[in-house]
C-alpha cells in the first residue's frame, strides 16, 4: 500500500504543470466518457461516472467540458470509441506494475506502453504474472489537520472500512468496493473533507528498494510511463523509505 501512497504524492506534485499542459484534464474527459458509456449518464445512479465528475471538479475542470464528455459516452455527441486495457509489468528490482490504458488504438497503446518500459528498465509481463497481486479496493485519503486519527478510525470502521493508514500529512482509509459510498457519504456526514477518493487497484504487499540507483530508475520509469497520452493510472507495489525518497526526488 505504501508504495501506491509514495507515487500519489509525487504525482499530486505533478499535477500543476500536467494540468497547463491539458493532460489532466485529456485523461478525465476519458474516464467520464467511458463511465457514461458502461454505466449511463446519470452519475446519482453510476458510481464511476459520480467518482469521475468529482475527480474532474476537484481539477476544476470546466461544466462544459465535462457534459460534453458524458454526452459522448452516451451517444448524444459523436465522439472516439475507447478501449480499456490493463498491462501487467516488472519495473527495477522486480517491482510489479498495473499500467491503466483508455485508449483509441490498441496498437499504437502496445507499442508506447512497451518502448517506454524497455527504455526505463521495465518490461511487460504475461496475463495474471502481477495482477494477482493486488485488488480492487476503495481509497480515499484525508488531510491529518481535518481530523484526529482515533476519531476517524471508528467513524470509518463503523461504515464499512477495513484499515486505516497514516502517511506524513494524510490518513489513509481501504474500503472494499461496495463500502465505498458509504465511507465517502460518512465522511460527508461527519463534514470531513477529502483530499481523493477512488477506486484503486491496491498491492497485497510490496517490494521495498532499499538502494538509490534502483530508487531513481523506478520513479522515472513510473513518471515515463504517467506521460503516455493514453494511460490513465499507473499501480505499483513498490515502498522505500521517506528519506530515500527525499533524496531521489531532491536529485
């Protein structure tokens, strides 16, 4: 879990200059697209459309943009049919990656998938070689000045929760997926705000590197894999420790 934790605080990083270039919101406009077209255009009566909406306001991206992306999924509006793909890959020190693909050529998705994994140390796994590792599970993490740790870990645990974690500024709470709305509804209840809230694929355990070098060459390989116009989210099972990747990250 830490692993995953450790790469969503570096990209939260990356958010500012990743949302001047438009592709943050690119990859929302697909989520929200594919979300209609699964589940419908009504996001009180589909969670992942409801889950992408959010996401999308919370990068403030603009009313418009985001109905025009429901209306192509539904088919109001013309617009690119989507295939959602997951590749399973080793990265440096056999790290274990899930690499989320929505994308308009499974081709073209192939090919920049595995060039940029073999030009940064990776390589593409068979079917089933990583994923049997990890799970499906809610993930939503609050900010530690909004609230004292005992007091959230029996509201959470009271709606379904299944562990709490803490990072350097954040709590980390694990849902299984149909306890995920009402995490998230007792946390609005409670008036406790939430810095993310998504459906993650979480590891059941990780690889903790331990040297700089191998350090290093994960976290570019993570952030050439991120840059892909086509990948929407990238899981990993790695972990290292806070001051290693203060270093790495400070090089």
């Amino acid at each position: 879990m830490s692993g995953h934790s450790k790469w969503a605080t570096i990209k939260h990083k990356k958010a500012a200059i990743d949302a001047k270039r438009g592709k943050i919101f690119s990859r929302m406009s697909k989520e929200i697209t594919m979300a209609a077209k699964l589940g419908g255009g009504d996001p009180d009566m589909n969670p992942r459309l409801r889950n992408a909406v959010l996401a999308a306001k919370a990068v403030n991206m603009p009313s418009d943009n985001i109905e025009r992306a429901i209306k192509k999924g539904t088919g109001e509006l013309p617009g690119v049919v989507y295939e959602e793909i997951m590749y399973e890959a080793y990265g440096p020190a056999g790290v274990g990656l899930l690499i989320q693909v929505l994308t308009d050529n499974r081709n073209r998705a192939a090919g920049e998938v595995r060039a940029t994994l073999e030009r940064k140390g990776g390589a593409l796994a068979g079917s089933g070689a990583v994923s049997w590792q990890f799970s499906k599970k809610g993930l939503i993490t609050v900010d530690k000045a909004r609230a004292s740790e005992d007091d959230l870990l029996l509201l959470v645990s009271d709606a379904g929760a299944e562990d709490l974690k803490t990072t350097d500024d954040t709590f980390e709470i694990i849902t299984p997926v149909e306890a995920f709305e009402a995490v998230k509804k007792a946390l609005e209840d409670s008036k406790i705000p939430t810095r993310s809230a998504e459906l993650a694929m979480v590891p059941a355990s990780t690889v903790k590197i331990t040297n700089e070098k191998d350090a290093a060459a994960m976290l570019k390989l993570l952030e050439a894999i991120e840059d892909l116009d086509d990948v929407q989210n990238v899981y990993s099972n790695f972990d290292m420790d806070e001051e290693l990747m203060q270093r790495v990250s400070a090089g």
